[in-house]
C-alpha cells in the first residue's frame, strides 16, 4: 500500500524576504574590503583627550614661580633697619648725636663767667684800695673767694650743658631706633602685603583659568562623544531597521505539496492475479448453468 507525503513549506511574503535580504547586505557591506589590502572595516580609535594648561593657569605658574623669593629684599631691608635699631640703642650711641659745638659753648660760658670773675676780682681790689686795706689779708681772702666761686659756677654752668647735651643726643638717639623700628616694620608689612596680594592675584588667575579649562575640557568630550556617535551612525540605522521589522507583523505563505508514490510492481501483479481469479470463477459459473 503506498503512503502520501505532504510537504509543507512556509514563506514570508516576498517584500519582507527583500526587506530581510537589503537588511542583512547593508551589514554585511559594512565589513566588506574597504582598501587594496583587502581589510574589512576598522573603526578608528577614539582617544580621551586631555584638555592642557589654559592661559589663566599658565600666567598663575608663572606669577607664582616669580613671585617665590620677591619678599625677601623687604626682610633683607627690615633686617638693616632693624640692626641701626639696635646700633641706636647701644650705650655709646648718643655720641653720633652729641652737638658737634657743645664744647665751644661750653668754653665759651666758662669764660663769661671768668670774666665776671675778674670783673668782681678788680671791683674788690678797688673797693679795698679805697679802704686802705689792699694786699692785706682781707683782700687776699677775697680775692680767693672771688675765685673759687668763679670756678665753682664754671664747672656748674659746664655740667649743666653737657648733661643737657647728653640728655639730648640719647633723647635723639632713642627717636632714630624707634623710627628705625617702625621702618622696619613698615617695610616688613609692604613685603607681606604684596605677597598677600600676589597670591591672591594667582587665585584668581587660576580660577579663571580653571573655567577656562574646564571649558576646553567639555569641548574635547563632546568631540569625542560625537565621533563615537557617529561611528555607531550606521549600527544604530541598522538596528533600527531591524526593529522595525521585528514589530511588523509576519505574514506567512504556506504552500503545500502532496506526493502520491506509483503502485509497485508486486502489488500490480497481485492485483491482475485477482482479477484474473475474479473473472474465471465467474466464467465458470456462467458455464455450469449453461448446462443444466
């Protein structure tokens, strides 16, 4: 007994087995030889790229590098004022201060008073001439008091101006190491106050130049991001192409196809060996009543 075979065959419709084939060439193009060393596509290599110094930063460097060491003149000239500080305060310094006439004055009162002297000297000798009495001891007594008042007001009158010429070098003395403190000191503040305003000029140069290279920095990413894009271009066009395809639905063609085998020749033999059978008992039949 023979057996049929079906055979069923399922299809998309044809626009969507193109669309399928357009899809899948579009791909494979995209890894096809692209030059004579027959090399197949090679996506460049997007490096990160680092965005340099910006000019802010490099002038803040620069500012910065110059500016180690500016404030040491100003402690080297508060230091000097400081020592002529300390030269004023020693015990000899009021020698550079004492009146270079002092001496002149002083010798000059000391023969005023001898000269009144001499006059009170002669006023007595006169006095005692009149008396009758000169060159006696009354007279040599005060002649010699008139003379050791006269030495006694000499050296009076020549302490007092020395010790007032004293009192004053050491007065100018001690006013030259307190200016020449307060030099120093001013000298010191100018030396911190421009390296206070040094610095502070090199925060801001680097916060400008941090804006500007932060600035830098984004256009160089965004650059990357969009050369990384743009080599991605054609994979996402393709998958977009596939999901497209994937969300239209499938309409399937079956065709079908039934096979009939032919008789075989046992089973062609079989059947005429019945028939043969068949019609030779009938035939007899026919023949028996014939002859009754």
């Amino acid at each position: 007994m023979a057996t049929a075979t079906q055979t069923v065959t399922t299809r998309l419709p044809e626009f969507q087995e193109q669309y399928i084939a357009d899809l899948l060439a579009s791909a494979q193009n995209l890894f096809k030889p692209t030059d004579e060393g027959g090399k197949g596509l090679t996506l460049p290599f997007v490096q990160q790229q680092l965005a340099g110094l910006s000019e802010g930063q490099q002038k803040a460097i620069q500012q910065a590098l110059g500016g180690v060491g500016a404030y040491q003149p100003f402690l080297e000239q508060a230091q000097g004022a400081i020592g002529e500080a300390a030269g004023f305060m020693s015990p000899d310094a009021y020698k550079q201060f004492m009146d270079p006439y002092l001496d002149d004055v002083v010798q000059r009162a000391q023969d005023d008073i001898g000269r009144q002297g001499q006059i009170q000297g002669r006023s007595a000798d006169a006095a005692a001439v009149n008396q009758g009495a000169f060159g006696g001891s009354r007279s040599a007594v005060l002649q010699g008091e008139i003379g050791r008042n006269t030495l006694e007001q000499q050296a009076r009158t020549g302490e007092r101006l020395r010790s007032a010429g004293f009192t004053q070098a050491s007065q100018l003395a001690q006013q030259a190491a307190g200016q020449k403190l307060a030099q120093a000191q001013g000298i010191a503040g100018l030396g911190q106050l421009g390296q206070q305003l040094g610095t502070q000029d090199i925060n801001t140069l680097l916060g400008i130049g941090g804006l500007q290279q932060g600035q830098a920095q984004q256009a160089l990413n965004v650059a990357q991001q969009n050369a990384l894009a743009q080599q991605q271009l054609p994979f996402q066009q393709l998958g977009f192409l596939g999901d497209i395809f994937r969300g239209v639905p499938a309409l399937q063609q079956q065709t079908s196809q039934q096979f009939t085998p032919p008789p075989s020749l046992l089973s062609q033999g079989i059947g005429l060996l019945g028939a043969g059978l068949y019609g030779g008992f009938f035939n007899r039949g026919d023949i028996g009543g014939a002859a009754a």
